[in-house]
C-alpha cells in the first residue's frame, strides 16, 4: 500500500469514528469548566470551593460538539430549503 493510500484510510477512519462519536454522544464537557458547571478556586487554607458559574456553558457543564454542530446546521438548511 502507498503511503498516500494508508494516509487517506487513515483519514476515513478517524473522520468515521468521530462521526460515530458525535451521533452517540452529541454533547461534551466544557473546556472552561471542564464540565463542572463553574470555576474552582481555594480559600486561604488551600481548601478547594466552588466559585462562580461558569459564563461559556450556562452553568450546564457541556458543550456541542463541533461536528454534531456542522450537522445540525445541514439539517437546518437542508429542512428550510424543502419545506
């Protein structure tokens, strides 16, 4: 097998799995928050506590996921351009 033809299975494969990915779970944590749903911080002592809500994801602690997004949206268009 070339190198171009193992490069471009590769491709498929990892863009397959991602697609598996996002259809079975379309939502991951936040990035911020790290899907807590606010910030952490520490007292004096060095006790961890909750701090404030998280702003990027409302508080839920997720986020969509970029490709269930692109899908979302061609569901959109594709939808408004028949009906």
């Amino acid at each position: 097998m070339t190198p171009i033809a193992a490069a471009i299975a590769c491709l498929i494969t990892v863009t397959l799995c991602y697609m598996a990915l996002c259809a079975a779970s379309p939502f991951g944590n936040c990035r911020k928050c790290r899907g807590l749903g606010f910030q952490t911080k520490t007292d004096r002592k060095g006790r961890i506590k909750r701090g404030k809500d998280c702003r990027r994801c409302k508080t839920t602690g997720k986020r969509i996921r970029l490709g269930r997004w692109l899908f979302n949206r061609a569901q959109r268009i594709y939808r408004d351009g028949t009906h």
